[in-house]
C-alpha cells in the first residue's frame, strides 16, 4: 500500500472484515455452548466448531500481523485530534494483541483439560495440544486460570469493539469523513458503483441528511445564474482562471447571531472547466481530481466566526469566517473560509477566497507532483448570490 492511499488495500479489507464476523460468531457460540447443559447433543459439535475456528482465527491473525507490519496504511484523516488518533491505533493494536491471546488461552484450556480430547481442526486434521501444559501436575488450577482469562478477555473484546464500532460510526455520520468508507469491502463499492460510486452514494446520503437537518429551517434561496465557484491556478509561470459550474450550497445564517449558522456546499467536481480543452481532458483522470472515483467534494461548516480574523476583504461589507471540513479527493481538512456578505440589489452576495495546497488533496500526482511546472497553491474563489427566506 502506497503511503498516500486513502483507503485500505484488498487484503486489509478483506483481512479485516473476515476476523470481525469470526470473532463476533466465536464470542456468541462460547456463550451458548458455556450455558448448554451437559447433555445436550449440540454441546460437543459446538465446541468442535469453537475451537477449529477459534485456531483458524489464530492463524489468519499471526499472518494478518505480519502484514501489517510490513506494510504500511492510510493515515488517519487530518481532522481527528491527536488523542482521537492514538486511542484509534490504541484500539487496533490491543486487538491485534487480543486475536493472538484470546485464542491461545483456549488453546492453553484445552491443552490442560482433566478429559484429554484431543482436538481435530473441522473434524479431519489434527492439532497438537500446547507443549508441557499436559504434563504438569497442577494443570487443573492452570486449566482454571486459562478458563477465567478466556472468560475475561471475551467481556474485553466486547468493550473495544463497542468503542471500535462507535468511533467508526461516529465518523461516519457525524464528522462525515471517509474513515469507515476507506474499511468498506471493494464489492460493496462494485454494489454501489452502479448507482454512481460509494462515495457518490455516501455524499447522497450526506446531501439527504443535510436537507432533513432541523437546521435548515430558514436557509437561504441560492441564484446560482448569478453565482460562481471558480479557482486560479499557475502554470508555467502564468496564472489561468478555472470554473466549477455546478455546485449546491445550503445556507442557514442570519448575520446578527451568525454563530448558530450552518454552511454546507457540495461540488460537482466533473463540471469543472480549466479555460482550455487540453486541461479540462485532464483534469478529469486520476492523477487529478479523479472524478470517477471522487465525483463531488464538500464542505460542512463546524462553526461561523463573526469576523474574518484579518483577512483582507473588500470594505462596506460583514465580514464572517465559516470554519469546516473540507473534503476533496477524498481527503478531508480543517478549513476556515473567510466571506463577506453584503447588500445586492433585492439579494446579498457573498464573497470569499480561500488559498488551498493542491498536493494536500493529491490533486496532481505522479508527473504533475512538483511545484515548478503546476504551482501549489491555488486560489478559490466563491461569489454567491442568494436571499434569506
Ligand atoms: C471484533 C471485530 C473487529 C475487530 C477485531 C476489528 C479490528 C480492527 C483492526 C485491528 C483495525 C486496524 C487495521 C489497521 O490499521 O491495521 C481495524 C480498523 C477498522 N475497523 Fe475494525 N474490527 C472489528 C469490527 C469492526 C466493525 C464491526 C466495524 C464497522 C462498524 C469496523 C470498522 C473499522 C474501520 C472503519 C477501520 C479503519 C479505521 C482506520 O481508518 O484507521 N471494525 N479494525
Ligand atoms: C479466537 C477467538 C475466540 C473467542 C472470541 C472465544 C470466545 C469464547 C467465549 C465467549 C467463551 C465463553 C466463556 C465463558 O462463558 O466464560 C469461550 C469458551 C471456551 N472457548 Fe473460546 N474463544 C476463542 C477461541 C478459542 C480457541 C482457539 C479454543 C480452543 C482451541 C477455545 C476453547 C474454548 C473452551 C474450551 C471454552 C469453554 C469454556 C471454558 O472452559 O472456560 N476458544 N470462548
């Protein structure tokens, strides 16, 4: 995996998600087969199934480790703060450690058991028991400590995995960032492909949830005849104006008490027009804004500061900072967007600019990666036209 992969490779996901339904299986089926009474004809066949799988899933995580030390995979977004991101690799780490423990203690109770079955993998190939533990002579109190470390760790995995699943969750819909999209099996993306990419799919959901937001109670009607996202870019030492020609924006601001607003925007990337046919042909691939695979960016305001901490706007106007995430690419990063808003006419119009790095986003990979050719920094300006409700 490239160090700048925004989403885990096959065999991670794969990895991943095979180990998570193993393990969710194997704490269910050792709390039944536990509970069963002795002579219940399902308890023997249970525990067979328990440990074949319970080895299985040892195996799969010694390999499954070595991979992951071996390679390297995607950071975490920007936008999660420095002890989001170490109780994150916290959590990953104590469950790699746990999917190599929990199984050995079962294997420990089995090699310690007074009754000696020996254990054969799905019925056919047989598994030795753990080296010396069968020969000792108080392997009865060992087989007890093994049993109640098995037991513990099993309430363990349950609590990080109800931390894992939340964080992931939470992600998801209320940060709105990739992190559980870059986990999500390559043939549910397939799936959802057909209906325009899991992203494209992720950012209806978003534009729905958007929409349903109580906020939005008294947004503001954009004119987007009379509106404009556009950027300006250098290259080869000249500077060359560029254009998103469709975009939806829902604003819920009144400029009194601007602090309760919400700004979101979400871009249409594939209607972006460079001045030239050359660059519009390319703009599109993927070493650009790879618009297949990304075909809108978006902005969701955290917070609208009420003034633009010095940022030089023209006068004669209120002056704002909307502060977000703004997510491109792929890639989703703290922002904070300065915009002045004034008198138009019947309607207001808002103006801004915001100077973005492009390698921040990937936008202009391999070739294209260096400053000298393309530059960096790129500016994007916004004028929107709009009236309040
Ligand atoms: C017992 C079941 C599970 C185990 C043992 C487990 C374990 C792990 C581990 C070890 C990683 C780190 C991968 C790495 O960076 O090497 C990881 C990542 C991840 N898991 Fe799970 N997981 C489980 C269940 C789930 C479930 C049910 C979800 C979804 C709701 C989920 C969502 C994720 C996501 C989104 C990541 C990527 C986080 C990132 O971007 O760094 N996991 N999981
Ligand atoms: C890999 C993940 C594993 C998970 C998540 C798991 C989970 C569990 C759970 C939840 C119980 C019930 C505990 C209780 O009621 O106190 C249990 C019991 C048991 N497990 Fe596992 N287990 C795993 C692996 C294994 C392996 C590899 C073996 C043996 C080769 C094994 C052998 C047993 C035995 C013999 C019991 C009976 C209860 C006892 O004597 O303490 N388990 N397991």
């Amino acid at each position: 995996m490239t160090p700048h992969a925004d989403r885990y490779n096959a065999v991670a996901v794969f990895m991943h998600w095979l180990t998570a339904f193993a393990i969710i299986g194997m704490l269910a089926c050792g709390w039944i087969m536990s509970d069963m009474p002795k002579d219940d004809p399902l308890k023997f066949p249970l525990f067979q199934w328990h440990k074949s799988i319970g080895i299985t899933i040892l195996l799969l995580s010694v390999f499954r480790l070595v991979w992951r030390l071996t390679h390297t995979v995607p950071p975490l977004p920007d936008t999660l703060k420095a002890w989001e991101k170490y109780a994150a690799h916290g959590v990953h780490w104590l469950f790699y450690a746990l999917l190599i423990i929990m199984p050995m203690t079962g294997w420990a109770i089995v090699s310690t058991s007074r009754y000696n079955i020996p254990t054969m993998l799905y019925g056919v190939i047989p598994w030795p028991h753990l080296p010396i533990l069968p020969t000792l002579e108080n392997k009865q109190e060992i087989n007890h400590v093994f049993s109640n470390a098995h037991g513990f760790l099993a309430y363990l995995i349950v609590a990080l995995l109800a931390l894992h699943v939340g964080a992931a969750l939470k992600h998801h819909v209320i940060s709105r960032d990739n992190v559980l999209l870059r986990m999500a099996p390559k043939v549910l993306g397939g799936i959802l492909k057909r209906f325009g990419g899991p992203r494209a799919l992720g950012m209806a959901l978003f534009a729905l949830a958007i929409s349903a937001s109580p906020a939005h109670a008294k947004d503001w009607t954009v004119d987007y005849t009379q509106s404009k996202l556009g950027f300006i870019a250098t290259q080869s030492g000249a500077t060359f104006n560029g254009e998103f020609k469709s975009f939806k924006t829902g604003i819920d601001f009144d400029p009194e008490h601007p602090t309760t607003g919400k700004i979101t925007a979400i871009i249409d990337i594939a209607s972006v027009t460079a001045g030239n046919g050359e660059r519009d042909a390319y703009l599109p691939q993927s070493d650009w804004f790879d618009t297949r695979n990304f075909p809108q960016a978006t902005f969701v305001s955290t917070d609208i500061g009420a003034s633009c901490d010095g940022t030089d706007l023209h006068g004669n106007c209120g002056c704002y900072s909307a502060n977000g995430t703004l997510m491109i690419k792929g890639v989703a990063k703290s922002v904070s967007l300065p915009f002045c808003l004034k008198p138009e006419g019947d309607h207001w119009r808002a103006e801004g600019k915001i100077v973005l790095h492009r390698a921040d986003y990937h936008i202009g990979t391999g070739q294209w990666s260096s400053d000298d050719l393309v530059k960096h920094a790129v500016d994007v300006t916004f004028s929107i036209a709009a009236k309040p409700n």
